[in-house]
C-alpha cells in the first residue's frame, strides 16, 4: 500500500460530522478549512499551535485528498473536418 494510501486513511467522510464534509480523524476539522487556511498562507507550525489535535500526517493527508480529487482522464479530442 502506497503511503498515499495510508494517509487517505485519516481522511473520514461521516454524515454524523460536519454534514458529511471530509474530514480529518473524523474530528470536526473539514480538509477544505485546512486547505483554505493554507493556501491563504497559515504555516504548518501555526496550523499545529492552533489545532494540537493534528499532526503533521494529517495535514499531508488533506493534500494527499485534494490531489485525488483534481486527477481526471485525459480525453483525445478529434479534429473537426
């Protein structure tokens, strides 16, 4: 099993948490307000000090679910006569 397997492990989808958003350990942190906080700058270190639940894994896990989520099948388009 790929490591990137193991991380999705800590990726939860349960309709009892948070409506049924991803989530991380099934705890109520949703991947997509990890990915937010991120992408709009937050350090790993400040994301652990706000949130000492997490653990770096988990972080890795959130990127590890979005880069699932955006793969996709490259399709051959033809030329038009």
């Amino acid at each position: 099993m790929s490591n990137s397997e193991e991380l999705l492990k800590r990726i939860t989808i349960n309709p009892d948490v948070c409506h049924g958003k991803p989530t991380i350990r099934n705890m109520r942190y949703p991947v997509s307000m990890i990915l937010d906080l991120l992408s709009a700058g937050m350090t790993f270190e400040e994301l652990k000090e706000d949130y000492p639940a997490l653990e770096m894994e988990d972080f890795m896990a959130c990127f590890a679910f979005a880069a699932r989520l955006v793969e996709f099948k490259a399709v051959a388009l033809s030329k038009a006569a």
